[in-house]
C-alpha cells in the first residue's frame, strides 16, 4: 500500500533534512545548569519573535500551558477559558489535578474567542465566597472552532477587559504563526497584549519535539522552577532545540502553503453532495466539516489511503501540513467523494 495522505494532524509533520543535520551537530550542555548553548539560543529567539522577555523551552504544548497556569495561579485560584478550548478538552485536566486551580468556561463564539460580555460575567466579585479569579485563558488559531484565526482587535479588547479587573491573560498559542500568516500581522503584535504566550514547533513547523512559553523574565525564572517539579526539565536538549531553531528560520513562512491547500480542500469538499461546509470559516490548516455517519466515513477513507480524524457529533477534521502536496488534496477530494457515494 502507498504511504497514506496523513490528514489526522499536523502533529504527524516529521522532521525535516536540515532539522536531522543541525541536530546531528548541535552543541550541547546540561540545561538544567542552562549550560545547554543551542536551548539558550531557540529560548532567546523564540521570546525575541514574540517581543517578549524570556522564553521557556518545554516538552509539549500541553506541559507549556500547564506551567504557564500553574505560575499564575496558586491553589483555589480560578481560570476562565473557552468551553471549546484545548486545554478544557485535551489536556487531561491538569490544571485542576495538579494545580488545584479550578476551571470555569465561557461559551466559546464561532470565531474561537468568547463574548467579552460572557468573560466579564464570569470575573468573580471580591466576596468571601468566591475563588479569586486570576487568569483568562484564549486560544488561537482555535482548533476546536476550525482553525480560525482571532484577529489583534477582539483579541485586544479581551485581554483589555481581563486587565481593567485585574486578571491575566495566557495564550495557548499552538499554532499563533498560522493566526499571524491568516491575518496579516506580525506575530509580535498579534501576542503583545497577552502576558504569556505558549506556542508549538510540533505542529506544522515540523519540529519533532518542543513548544515555548513566553512572558516576562520573572514569570519564565517562576515557570522553570514549576517544569522542573513536573519533570520537564531536560539536559543535552540542545539536540531538540537545534530542529525548532530550524524550525523558526525556515518553516515559518511556508506555513500559508498550507493554508491555500486548506482553502482548495474546503472549496473541494464544499462542492461534493453529502459534506457540509463553509469553506469562509476556514482560515488556516484546519478544516471541520460534517457526515452523516463520520466514523463509517473515515473507515472508507482509511481503506483508500487518507487519514482524517473524528472530532465529534457528525464532525470530521482535516489538517494539512508540509508534507502534504496539492497533488495530495486532489486525491483526497476524489476518495471523498468516493466514500459518500458508496455511503
Ligand atoms: N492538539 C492536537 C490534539 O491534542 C488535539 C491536535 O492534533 O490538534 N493547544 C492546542 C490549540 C493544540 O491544538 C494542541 C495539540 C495543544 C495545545 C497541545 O500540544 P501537545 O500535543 O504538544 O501537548
């Protein structure tokens, strides 16, 4: 069998020739004594591209939101987030878990950021009987509501209001090149009023480990001492931190090829009888779309060679990346409407 078109993910992107290479020839040193040269250097661009003072190189994006929760917050102190965001959906619960931090969610709007008027309701009073909030946590691009990407206006305002009370702002940034590209903004611009900022190399910038957290120089001495008691603090990582060095000079930009690959894949499926889209709310590299029966759907997929994944009720979620090929999404609209006609 040829190898299949992955579209489960962009987390499935490997690494590529020049991430082997700088790895193969990174220099390296104990990190946990920051003697690691080639983490010091992706730590001090990474926080340098995000105009921010210093940044913390941890294992995944879902270690890197919860430091970043676990130094905001003490035990009993309250998050809000969107009910559709990642760290609600797929991180385990840790917050809560290990953090004692409880959550509360906020209805998520289409375009990923909930209404100001339903964040500003869930700001706890000072009472006696309220866990204090202390942190507002966004998303974007935002996965779960399709990829789209939160423009620096709204996503301004938000942070503005949790400011105006006296609440943080951390960004689960994952895919915040893909928000960047989408909307024509500088990615420094788009981050700068959030305090802290997670973003991934995994994703698709193709690096096979790694995200950062972002923020002030204090919060990220705080935030390594919290990676530390996790257990995410790492020693000749430097052959991890060579890849996402690559990954930031060189991955960057090509990452509105893929966006144009997801336009053609939801302007394609759009015209196929039996899938529901809105090919105008697809923004970057995710398109969710509905079936009627999506696992008997994806199950067809599979045996022709193309990988998609379920994302609940009648969803369907594709993802392009860089090791997908115009050619690739060709042939994918052609299995698709294969599938739906032997539905
Ligand atoms: N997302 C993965 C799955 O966990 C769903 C994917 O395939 O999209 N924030 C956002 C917005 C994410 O999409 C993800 C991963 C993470 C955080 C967590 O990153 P990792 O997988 O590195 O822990």
């Amino acid at each position: 069998m040829n190898t299949p078109i992955d579209l489960r993910s962009d987390t499935v992107t490997l690494p590529t020739r020049a991430m082997r290479e700088a790895m193969y020839h990174a220099e390296l040193g104990d990190d946990v004594y920051g003697e690691d040269p080639t983490v010091n250097a992706l730590e001090a661009q990474a926080a340098a591209m995000l105009g921010h003072e210093a940044a913390l190189f941890v294992v995944s994006g879902t270690m890197g939101n919860l430091v970043a929760i676990l130094t905001h917050c003490g035990r009993g102190d309250e998050a809000i987030m969107g009910d559709e965001c990642h760290t609600f959906h797929y991180e385990v619960g840790g917050a809560a878990a290990l953090g004692g931090v409880p959550i509360r969610t906020v209805p998520n709007g289409h375009d990923g950021l909930p209404a100001l008027a339903d964040i500003e309701a869930a700001i706890r009073p000072d009472d006696i009987h309220d866990p204090p909030t202390r942190l507002l946590c966004l998303e974007n691009t935002h996965n779960r509501c399709g990829g789209t990407a939160i423009g620096p206006e709204p996503f301004r305002a938000a942070c503005d209001l949790a400011h105006r009370h006296g609440v943080a702002v951390h960004l689960d940034g994952a895919r915040i090149f893909n928000a960047a590209i989408a909307r024509g903004c500088p990615v420094r611009e788009l981050v700068a009023p959030a305090d802290t900022v997670m973003f991934c190399l995994s994703k698709g910038l193709g690096a096979p480990v790694g995200s950062l957290l972002a923020g002030p120089a204090d919060f990220i001495t705080r935030a390594r001492k919290n990676r530390k008691m996790v257990g995410g603090a790492m020693r000749q990582v430097g052959v991890l931190a060579a890849a996402g060095l690559v990954a930031l000079d060189q991955m960057v930009d090509r990452l509105a090829e893929d966006h144009e690959h997801a336009q053609l894949l939801a302007h394609g499926l759009a015209a196929i009888p039996g899938v529901h889209i809105d090919p105008s709310r697809v923004h970057t590299n995710i398109v969710i779309f509905e079936v009627t029966d999506p696992l008997a759907f994806l199950q067809r997929l599979q045996a022709e060679g193309v990988l998609g994944v379920y994302f609940g009720g009648q969803m369907v979620r594709l993802v392009t990346h860089y090791g997908i090929t115009r050619a690739d999404i060709e042939a994918t609209l052609v299995t698709v409407r294969q599938a739906l006609r032997a539905a």
